[in-house]
C-alpha cells in the first residue's frame, strides 16, 4: 500500500468518524421527531459512506489490485434505500399528526357545543 492510498483511507475514516458523530449528537439533542430525522438521514449516511469508501480503497491496493466491490454494493444501496426510508417515515409522522389535529379539533367543536 502506497503513502497517497493510506492518506485517501486515513482521511476518509476521519472524515466518516465526524460525520457519524455530528449525526448521533443530532440524533440525540434535536427537539421532535421530523428535526431528529435529520441527524441519521443525512450526515450519518455521509459518515458510512465515508468508511465504506475506505475501506473499499484498503482493500483494493491491499489484495490482488482488484477492486473491492462488497463495499461499493453496500454503498450503492446504502445511498439509495436511506432517503426512501427518511421520506417514508416523514410522511408516516405528518400522517399521524395530522391524525391527533383532527381528532383535538373535533374535541373542542364537541365541547364549544356543550
């Protein structure tokens, strides 16, 4: 392994180290669930991304010069279903609070009546 591929891989794990970082702590303090959503979704995917990339740079100068390709699969499908998945569990908490609206809306036109 050359000086620049060990460079690229030290880099990326740091790299990927802050991103998944900044995501948790984001995880941890935003205040409801749709600001939450944000710490995973985005800057721990970045984060991942970041190991997978280096590790797919490590093994490939490492082995027999060729590409790694379990990491660039994991990558592709990680890139892909993440935002799916944030999408679908935003819309499934708009949906339920939409829910909880209605209903304290019927409770108070119930009670104006009484």
């Amino acid at each position: 392994m050359n000086a620049l591929s060990e460079a690229a891989v030290a880099a990326l794990i740091v790299l990927g180290a802050l991103f998944v970082l900044l995501g948790s702590i984001g995880l941890a303090r935003l205040p409801d669930f749709l600001t939450r959503l944000h710490g995973p979704t985005k800057a721990t995917t970045l984060g991942v991304g970041a190991l997978l990339l280096a590790s797919a740079i490590f093994f490939s100068s490492r082995e027999n010069g060729g590409i790694s390709l379990h990491e660039l699969a994991i990558l592709f499908f990680l890139f892909i279903t993440a935002p799916v998945t944030a999408h679908l569990l935003a819309k499934a908490a708009l949906h339920r609070q939409a829910r909880v609206d209605d209903r304290r809306r019927q409770g108070e036109e119930a009670s104006k009546e009484l």
